[in-house]
C-alpha cells in the first residue's frame, strides 16, 4: 500500500508556505502544530488542490519572490509582522495567502520558539539552509543588549560571499555589522538608535533623515512602520507594482513613502558625553505633549536643580527649561510639512499652552512665524532645521576647543543632517 503524506501535513504546507516539490526545505514534525485531525480533514481536498496549484505555480517559474528571515532573540515584533503580511498579501488573489507568487521562511540555527520583545514567540520553519535559495535574506534585531549567535553571524557572512541581497530592519543593521558586513557603506538607522550606532561603529556611514538606504545589494531600514514602504519597494520590483499596491489597501495604508522620505522624528545633536544629560535629554523626548518641570528631571536623575542646570549650560549651551522649549520647537517645525496637521493641534501634541505660545516660541526661533514657514514649503522647512543643526554643532566644535575634556567630541560630529 502505497504510503501518502496526512491531511494535517499537506495543511500545514499551505500555511508556512512550503511546496512538496522542495523536500529539503519542509518543516520538522517537532515544529507540526496540534492540529484536530477530523477539522484538518475536512479540508484535505482543498488543500491537495492548492498544493497542485502551488506546485505548477513554482515549476513554471511565477515564484517571483522567495526571502529568508533570520530574527534574533528579543527581535521587534512590528517590522517583521508588516513585511511577513504585506509578503502574504502579493503573494495570492485578494487575501487568499497561499504563497503563489511569493515565498518565505523564517531561519534559525535551532528550531527552538525565538521571543520577541514584547514576549510573543515565533517557531522557525526551517534550520539555517543554502542561502542562495532566497532573493533576500532579511535580518530583523531588538534590543541591542542582545549578541547575535554566531552561527547566524557566519550565516550572515556566508550569505554575503554568495552575493545574496542582505536586509538590516531596525537594529538588524547592527546584526549586519557585527557580522563585518557594510564597513564603508551608507547604512540608515533611526534617528532613536544613531548614537547607538556611531559609538560602536567607526566604519560606517549613518543615515539617519531618510527611511531606508539601498547602496548596491545592501539595504538597511530605519524599522517600526517603515517597514511596510520597505515592503512595497520590494513587492513593486519582483512581483509587480499593482500586487503591492494591494497589500497596502488590505492592510489600510493609504501609500508608499519612497526611500529618501525623511524619518518622522527630526534628530536633533546631542552630540554629549555625560550621562546624566543624555537620560535628561531622554526624559524630555519622551514627555513632549507633557512637558516636566525642572524638578521632576532633577528627581528623576537623583540631582539638584542647580547641579541639572549647571550641566546643561555646560555640556548644552543652555539651560534645560530653554532645551525643552527649543527641542519641541523643533518637533512643531517637522510636522508643519504635513499639510493636515493644524497650528492648533501641533502646539497641543508638543505642550505649549496654546497656539499663540507657540507661534511666539516659534518666530524667536526661526524667524518667521509658522504659517510663513509652511508657505515657504518642505526644503524650506529642512534648511532650517539644518541651519539650527549647524548652529549647534559650532558650539559644540567651539566649546570642544576650549574645554580640554570635551574634546574626544570632535570625531564624533559625523551626523549627516549637518551636510
């Protein structure tokens, strides 16, 4: 009798994506979900059928897309879940998700469930395989604290020597480099993450004021959302422009920023050395719409006020009241070039009282008042915001030439936005 392959299996197929004309790529039966027999049953017909199709799909060629995800522990769940789904939505008619016109798998050195940072865990659906069995191999990372395995850091390497197009999203990028790949290439990352990235590599160039950089067959992402325009550069140039149109009216995005479409957060220089500035200057990012008092930043760094004050007309040039004032600023400037957003609502989002407490900020600022900046238009709006960038970094330069201690920041000023 002739042995054949359980419903339950041709199901799970289907749903990860796998053709049975590619044995050496099917999932182990240690990673086979529990599945009630009689329900996969029912639809053993159907599911035989797709695999059919699937199969004459792939043998004439029309698999256009085939990407390897490699996701380290304590990976962001965001950036995968937007590429996976938008993956799934040009790979079928309408959102069938069979994997017709694109494949994909999620690689691991082990078949061991890999946490997310938000505590959600993804099975791998496949031991770390031949590289070039895939158009893109996608490196999705978290937390920074984390060091890569090294078998996926040979992975990564081996993958490069075989010329496979290689995908940092997020802190992916620094997987990429921690793995010696793009020393000496533009390599985007969020603006969150760019001190990050310039501390621990001096043999890079970041990109941080666009959303994702392709230089050759690298490219890197700034992560969160800007994965899903990363998607659909992809989906556009492999499976056609009207497949990932479709994942983004499925998926409710209205369009596709392109790739040199600025990050929506201005990165401003804070371009200091000491830590309890750099943890002051986080506490005020993170309570824009709420500004804190003098007192709760001090509280919170378990300083005085003089002493918080002291160390911000030291390191800042002024005092953290005026920072807090300028920073929000500066966020208001950014969001004049969205042309929904009203000057109302935009004072309210950073803190000012009202609209007219930020017109008043806005004009010592920058000269003009927010309405004639708008009228001026976006390349108005980055000069100035380059302009301040550039008034900031000559403090810097000047007090680093001054102070003898403050002068292992001059290498450092290698922010883009200051070109």
């Amino acid at each position: 009798m002739r042995n054949e392959r359980p419903a339950w299996l041709n199901a799970y197929d289907i749903m990860v994506g796998r053709s049975r004309q590619r044995p050496e790529r099917q999932p182990t039966r240690a990673l086979l979900p529990q599945m009630d027999f009689a329900v996969a049953a029912s639809y053993s017909c159907r599911m035989k059928r797709a695999i059919r199709r699937n199969n004459e799909k792939s043998n004439s060629g029309e698999v256009a897309l085939r990407v390897g995800f490699i996701l380290t522990p304590q990976f962001t769940m965001l950036p995968f879940a937007a590429l996976v789904d938008a993956f799934r939505l040009a790979a079928d008619e309408g959102d069938g998700s069979r994997p017709i016109h694109c494949q994909w798998s999620i690689l691991a050195p082990t078949l061991d469930p890999i946490p997310a940072s938000c505590g959600v865990e993804v099975h791998p659906t496949d031991l770390l395989c031949d590289p070039t069995q895939f158009d893109y191999i996608i490196v999705v990372s978290g937390l920074l604290k984390i060091v890569p395995d090294r078998r996926i850091l040979d992975y990564i390497r081996t993958a490069d020597k075989a010329g496979v197009r290689l995908v940092g999203v997020g802190t992916g990028s620094f997987t990429l480099l921690r793995a010696g790949i793009l020393k000496g290439r533009r390599c985007c990352v969020s603006w969150y993450h760019y001190q990050n990235l310039i501390e621990e590599f001096a043999d890079v160039i970041p990109v941080a004021d666009q959303l994702f950089v392709v230089d050759g067959r690298y490219i890197t992402c700034a992560g969160g959302a800007v994965a899903i325009d990363l998607a659909y550069w992809i989906i556009s140039r492999h499976i056609g422009p009207a497949e990932a149109q479709k994942s983004l009216h499925i998926m409710i995005v209205d369009r596709a920023r392109p790739p040199s479409s600025p990050q929506p957060q201005p990165p401003l220089a804070h371009e200091v050395d000491d830590a309890r500035v750099l943890r002051a200057i986080l506490l005020i990012e993170q309570h824009l719409s709420e500004p804190l008092s003098l007192s709760a930043i001090a509280s919170h760094l378990n300083i005085s006020k003089r002493q918080l004050q002291r160390l911000f007309h030291e390191h800042v040039g002024q005092g953290v009241q005026s920072y807090s004032r300028m920073l929000r600023t500066h966020y208001g400037l950014w969001q004049l070039a969205v042309p929904e957003r009203t000057i109302t609502e935009i004072a309210q989002d950073y803190g000012f009282s009202d609209a007219s407490h930020f017109i008043r900020c806005f004009k010592k600022e920058f000269g003009r008042s927010p309405v004639e900046m708008r009228r001026a238009g976006p390349a108005e709006i980055l000069r100035s915001l380059g302009g301040r960038k550039k008034m900031q970094r000559a403090e810097l330069v000047r007090r680093a030439t001054t102070l003898s201690a403050n002068a292992e920041l001059l290498p450092r000023e290698r922010r883009p936005y200051f070109a």
